[in-house]
C-alpha cells in the first residue's frame, strides 16, 4: 500500500486517504514516512474513528454531551421501567442487571448491524404468534423507548458512524479523492454504509484484502470466506452506484 500511495503522490493526484484499522493508524503513518519521507504529508491516515472527527471539524453537527457506559445503564434502566407494563415476557426481568446488560449488548448489536428499534417493531408484525414474535415486540418497545431518551439529551457514540454517513450524504467529502483500504478482514453494516458513500464518491477506490482468490468453492467454510464474503459485498456496492469495478490484481 505505501507503494502504491507513493505512486499516486508523484503522480500529483489530489486529495489521498489512506484508510486502516484504528489500531494500525500509527504503523500505517510510519510506513508511509518511511517510503515516501517529507512527501508523506500529502498523504492522509484514515481510520473510521478520525474521518468521524475530521467531518465533524470540517462540517460540525456531531457536537454535544457525550453519552458514558455509566449513562447508558441509567437510560437503559429508565427504559425499561417506562415499558415495564406494557411487557408480558420480560416484566420480571426489567429491574435485573443481567437483564440491564442484555438490553444494552442488544442496542448495540442492532446499531453495528443498522438495524433501528422501528425495523423489529415492523418485522414482528410480519410474525405469526407466538414466543419470536412477542420477544421482537417488546425487545423494539424497549429499544424505541431507550433511544428517546437519549436523543433528548446525549450523543452516543455509538451512532458516529450513522451521523457520519449522514454527513457524508450531505457533504461529498471524497469528491476528486484516492482513497486506499487496507488491512480490513470486514466491516459491519455502519461501516459498509460509510464505505458505499466514500466508493460512490471518490475518483478511486482500491480495497486490499487478504484471500487467496474472490471466488469461494468452499462456500463459506473456508478459511478465507468471510474475506472474500466482504468482496462481493463491496463489488455489490460499487455496481449499485455504476462504479467500475477493475479485475482484481493478484499481489505475490
């Protein structure tokens, strides 16, 4: 990758990104110095906590109280004893803190897979009766009522990637821009919904991935499946905005 970000910066393209994972930003920014010395500058280290805080500088909106782990047990908490009536399945569980902990990990988990509290209340109307439907129902009046709570009067950090893709929306911050990914195994749904609009924006993207081979024989118990799995994921997003997608280049 530093090679091929070296090329691009002699080559006077604009705006470069390099994007890594947040625990390699650092060796990435090493590694760059080294091969490309005082030209480095001219390269950017991305990580989606920096582009999170690079946007919000660039465009504001992501400003306010922050919401702690501390806080999200007392909402949560909150939560649960507003709905608790209307529960039928969990009413005995809303004052436990295992319980607390579940509902929290559950709000979390939706959030990385994109999926709003609305979207299970939706699904569990689809639902035939019974113990499925009902855990949907009252985990969505639950998570539905939690995230009013926040709304009025924190931030969560687990919403930067949402409020990121928004401004994204909004703001083409990738327009004319090289962006190169490397050292992902996968992203979650946050994170392809960020990537979608950063490929449909720049002049180039290009995605390192380690697999042998885009195609998957094994068809998903390989050891490489999950990786490649992330290919036609990203594929699939570049062909839904008509970007061009380059035959892969094999690096030995």
């Amino acid at each position: 990758a530093p090679a091929l970000l070296a090329e691009k910066v002699r080559s006077g393209e604009g705006s470069i990104y390099f994007w890594v994972p947040e625990q390699y930003s650092f060796e990435s920014e090493k590694a760059l110095q080294r091969e490309l010395k005082e030209k480095s500058l001219g390269v950017e280290v991305l990580s989606f906590t920096r582009l999170a805080d690079r946007v919000q500088r660039e465009y504001g909106g992501m400003a306010g109280r922050r919401l702690n782990e501390s806080g999200r047990v007392l909402l949560m908490s909150q939560a649960l004893a507003r709905v608790a009536d209307s529960l039928e399945l969990y009413r005995r569980q809303t004052e436990n803190g295992e319980f607390i902990s579940l509902m929290l990990h559950m709000a979390q988990e939706c959030k990385m897979c994109g999926v709003e509290p609305a979207k299970l209340l939706t699904v569990a109307q689809t639902m035939a009766d019974g113990t499925l439907k009902s855990k949907t129902q009252e985990i969505g009046a639950v998570l539905t009522e939690y995230e009013a709570l926040v709304s009025k009067s924190f931030l969560d950090p687990l919403d930067d990637l949402t409020r990121l893709k928004n401004q994204l929306a909004a703001h083409p911050f990738f327009a004319g821009a090289f962006v190169a990914v490397d050292s992902f195994k996968g992203f979650t749904a946050q994170e392809f919904s960020v990537l979608e609009l950063v490929i449909a924006q720049s002049a180039d993207c290009v995605v390192m991935l380690c697999t042998d081979s885009l195609d998957d024989p094994e068809h998903g118990a390989g050891l490489f499946s999950g990786v490649k799995k992330t290919a036609r994921r990203l594929i699939e997003l570049a062909r839904r905005h008509h970007v061009a997608v380059a035959p892969p280049v094999t690096l030995n």
